[in-house]
C-alpha cells in the first residue's frame, strides 16, 4: 500500500502535468485584450463611439454597447435604423437588444418612429419586469419612458430603393448584403458597400465589449431585412439567438439571414461550446456547422456570420459564406477590420 507521503509526492509531481492536460483541452492558452470592442462588418466607427465611452471614467461595457449601437442609429441615413429600407407596406420596423454581464436583458421588436431602439431595450431592462416589448405596445413603452416620435417618412435613399422594389416586388435576401463582394486587397476584408449619397448599406449592427473591470456587455440593433412581409422579426433582439453574454465564459452577437440563426439559438449555442473549452473562433464555428448541417443545399444561399470575445478577452469569428467581416478596437488607434473565416470557400 502507498504510504502517505508517497501518495503526497506523486500528487505533487502530478499537478503541473494535469495543468498542462487541461490548458491543452480547455480554452486557448492565449492572453487575451482588455478592454476590447469588437463589432460585426466594418464596425470601425461604432467601436470608437464605444472606446470613448469606456474610457471615461464610471462607464462600463455596457454604456460602451449602447452608445456603439446609438451611434450607427443616428445615422439617419444609413440601413440600420430610422434610415433602414421598410417592410414590403412601406413602414421601417426597428428590432433591438442589450445586455450586461449580469444577465440582465432587454429587447424591443417591431419599434416604429423611434430612434434609438437600443435605448428603448435597455430601459426594457432596467425599468419593467419584462424583457421584451414588441410592436405598439413596444412604442408605447417608449414614449411612456420619454422618448420622441419621429416623421414616418422614408429617408431619401430608402424611398427610392424600396420604389425600385416596388417594380417587381420579389423578396430575395443578397448574401452578404452588409458588404460588396470587391475585396480591399488580395485576401483583405470586403470593402464597405456605400450608397449614392454615401451612407453605409447594411441592415444589422452587432457589438460585444469586455471593460477593464472584466465586465461583457452586448448590444444589436436592425431595422431588419428590408421589405420583408409585414411583422416578421429575425433574430437580431432574440436573446441567445442574435446575443448572448455568460460573464464567467464570454460573449456572441449574430449577423445575416435570422431565421437560420433562430433555428439553433445560435449565440447561446456558441457560448455552450465555450463553456465546453473551445475558443471564440472555433466555438462560432461549430455553429456554422450546425446550422448548415439542417440543409446544406439551402445554406449555399444565404449568410451568416458569429462574433465572440471570452472572458479574458480572446476573441473570434466565422461565416457561412465567405466576404463576412469584422472590426475590432482593443487600443488607441484607428481598429482594425478583418474578414472571418468561413465554411464555404
């Protein structure tokens, strides 16, 4: 029989080479950055609004994702927000979610005439019981909370978009809608897709960020797929659908065609694989393939694309299709933009 204090010795000798085993099966052995921003597409400005708030002092990463998603939302002219191209009656309907390294959530679908929705989901969250508000009753909270009724007119380049459709009024989600197919450079990110009058064409806007304090926070804010039948609602202020935040693994915000995101609660899914040891990048892309394992025929004509930072700051990112990109702000400095791998080449 081993003596005690042999028993104390093997047990020793053993701990470094269980340390290792488990740093090999668990989560990537690499530091990670914080704080850090990261967004999905070129999301470069949204960082710096959301690098600026968290740098002053008493804002967290959850100030930081609201002001990231209030920034592109002001942007009346671009495709998220009051801007965005309607559903196929004419109307812009806003979806919007947030949420904080304490589970807290709330989320707003449906939202007509108001301009920041993220605003109106993180009063959801902090000033009802609930943790979501769809449709009228989605803007009667808002106003109830203070917010503005804004004109229901069509922005100029949404008007004459969507008279365009009008032509032959057929519903065809684009892959990769958020972006151009033209590269920057050899094997660089998509460029960003700008309209005529030079605001930027995308429908969906995604941030997750990890403060200094170790605290992540999520927001998304959309005004959908344009022209899409009356009422429908992706995944975008779905929560652990479109995001998702655990503090003690990480954080995973969704982009592209919703209804695939939604079948498999994609960003909870990520954070499970998380959970589970993978790192970010591999934890979206087990998604991916969880979702194009339901019908590869189909998965060939649509996007979707992950973003995920964990809890020390390591971050990640896949698509279905390749030309998905996202930006990435961990410094002072400009950011960076890079383009996800993906499952189809």
């Amino acid at each position: 029989m081993q003596s005690r204090r042999n028993f104390v010795k093997w047990t020793a000798a053993g701990l470094p080479l269980l340390g290792f085993v488990r740093g090999a099966m668990g989560r990537e052995i690499k530091k990670g950055k914080k704080p850090i921003v990261v967004s999905t597409w070129d999301g470069r400005s949204v960082n710096n609004a959301a690098w600026e708030t968290m740098r002053s002092p008493d804002m967290t990463a959850l100030d930081a994702v609201e002001a990231a998603a209030r920034s592109i939302e002001a942007t009346i002219n671009c495709c998220v927000g009051l801007g965005g191209n309607p559903d196929r009656d004419g109307i812009v309907t806003l979806d919007a979610c947030i949420m904080d390294h304490q589970f807290n959530c709330g989320s707003v679908a449906g939202l007509e005439r108001i301009k920041h929705p993220i605003s109106v989901a993180r009063k959801v969250m902090e000033d009802s019981p609930h943790v979501m508000f769809v449709g009228a009753g989605a803007q009667q909270f808002a106003l109830e909370q203070g917010f503005q009724l804004e004109s229901p007119q069509l922005s100029e380049t949404a008007n004459k978009t969507y008279q365009e459709w009008l032509k032959t009024s057929e519903y065809k989600p684009i892959i990769n809608i958020e972006q151009t197919q033209s590269r920057s450079g050899k094997g660089g990110p998509a460029a960003p897709s700008f309209l005529p009058d030079g605001s930027f064409n995308h429908d969906t806007m995604g941030t997750i960020a990890l403060d200094s304090e170790g605290r992540l926070s999520g927001a998304c804010t959309t005004s959908g797929m344009g022209f899409k039948m009356r009422g429908r609602v992706g995944d975008s202020p779905i929560i652990g659908s479109g995001l998702y935040i655990d503090n003690e693994v990480g954080a995973a915000v969704a982009t592209g065609q919703g209804e695939e995101v939604i079948r498999v609660s994609g960003t909870h899914m990520i954070i499970e694989f998380m959970r589970q040891g993978k790192s970010p990048m591999k934890a979206c892309k087990k998604a991916i393939e969880r979702i194009y394992k339901i019908n590869p025929s189909k998965a060939r004509k649509f996007q979707v694309g992950f973003i995920a930072i964990d809890s020390c700051g390591v971050y990640g990112a896949y698509s279905l299709q390749p030309g998905f990109s996202y930006a990435l702000k961990y410094e002072d400095g400009a950011g960076v933009l890079k383009e996800a791998e993906s499952l189809l080449k």
